[in-house]
C-alpha cells in the first residue's frame, strides 16, 4: 500500500485522545503500513495538545499541528490536509467514533478501485436521533440539489489523491467542509466510492447538533447551488 496520511482535527479530547491516537497507532502498524498521523491540535482549552505532544515525542509517525485559536471544525481539517505529505491523504474525527480497522477498509477500497476519492457511509449508528435527524435532512436536500446518489455526505473517513485535494481550494471553516468537498469533487466530474463503516457511539463529549444546525446547512446547499447555476465563485 502507498503511503498516506491521516487527519485528526482534535477539540478538547484529553478523555479519549490517548486511546484512540493509540489504537489508530496499533491498528496501522499491525499491517506494516507507512503512514502519517496529521493530529491538529485545534484551539484545544484543556490537556489535548500536551497528551498529543507526548504522544509525538514516542511515535514518529505522529506529526502535531498546532492552531491557537479554534476558527471552526473545517479549518482544523483543511491545516491539516494542507500539513500532509504523502500522496494519499484523508481526514476523520478524532473522537474514536470510527474504528481503525473501519479506516482502513476505506482506504483499502480506494487503493482497489483506483478511484480519485473514496468516503466513508456511517451504519449502526450510535448517536443521537437528532443527528440522524440531522443527517436524514442533509442527505435528502444535497440529492435534491445536485442530483447525486451519495448517501452520507457527512460521511468519514474521506481519502483523495493529494493532487485531487489541492485542486478543490476548500474555504470552509465550519462543519460545511464535508458538503463542500462533495459539491467540488462532482462538479468536477469525478465519481466518489462509498464503503460502510462503523459509526460507535460518542465516547466524550456530546453533539451539538440542532435545529440551528440543519437550517444553516440547508442555507449553505441552496447558497452553493444557486452559485454553481449562476458560475458564482465561492
């Protein structure tokens, strides 16, 4: 397997940083993997970056990026793209709700396809019905939009050719950057591969899902789609 890279964006994890940093570790090393561990340490206010930091200095493998102040999910996880080396890179959640192995069966699958992205679509679910709710709206309004067939546009881990990602310019900095990354991948004419994964229940913190939520993602989708209609750059 080529090498790749893999983003963490991290937000006040000190609960569950250690775990699942070490977990990924163990998990990629069992399959003899060259890999980079991107852990963006985002505007964290408790011990996330120190626990992360220590973790660097043991594990060669982990590359730490720091962002003072927390701009929005999406900045964490474009610094951290924009951070990695390898030809393949991706990105998922750091809060352990994907397994490794899960992970990995993704970016299997886009080694075996040869396909410019490959994503993750989260089953047996472990959160929340307002975050089902959530993502039920999403999903039905995005195939409504842009007349596409994915079917979790929130769905992680996503791996792409780091060429492929240099070309999409993402100006996200919010939870709007999984939306955008889908918009920009098919408006360019390529085809992303979908593969389930485990989605485990939040193992700290909670979500911050709400109505608030659904109506500015929906505002963001008809924002998008109009500009796409009427070649408005974004």
């Amino acid at each position: 397997m080529e090498k790749f890279s893999l983003i963490m964006p991290m937000y006040n994890e000190e609960a569950i940083v250690e775990k699942v940093v070490l977990e990924t570790i163990a998990s990629f090393d069992q399959k003899e993997l060259e890999y980079e561990l991107v852990l963006v340490k985002n505007g964290c206010k408790d011990k996330t970056g120190e626990i992360i930091d220590t973790l660097a200095k043991r594990y060669s493998q982990i590359k730490p990026i720091l962002i003072p102040i927390n701009l929005g999910y999406g900045w964490g996880v474009i610094q951290g793209l924009n951070a990695a080396t390898s030809p393949i890179i991706g990105y998922v959640d750091g809060d352990g709700q994907v397994p490794a192995d899960d992970i990995l069966r993704v970016l299997n699958r886009f080694e075996d396809q040869n396909v410019v992205m490959c994503k993750g679509i989260r089953y047996n679910r472990g959160d929340g019905w307002k975050r089902i709710f959530a993502s039920f709206s999403f999903n039905a309004l995005f195939k409504m939009l842009f007349l596409s067939t994915a079917r979790d546009i929130n769905g992680k881990p996503k791996f792409f050719k780091k060429e492929i990602y240099q070309g999409l310019d993402l100006k996200s900095k919010d939870w709007f950057v999984d939306p955008e990354i889908m918009i920009k991948v098919l408006h360019k004419g390529y085809k992303a591969q979908e593969i389930e994964v485990h989605f485990d229940e939040r193992k700290n913190g909670k979500s911050n899902v709400s109505i608030k939520t659904v109506t500015e993602f929906g505002k963001n989708l008809i924002k998008w789609r109009v500009a796409l209609w009427t070649k408005k750059k974004l």
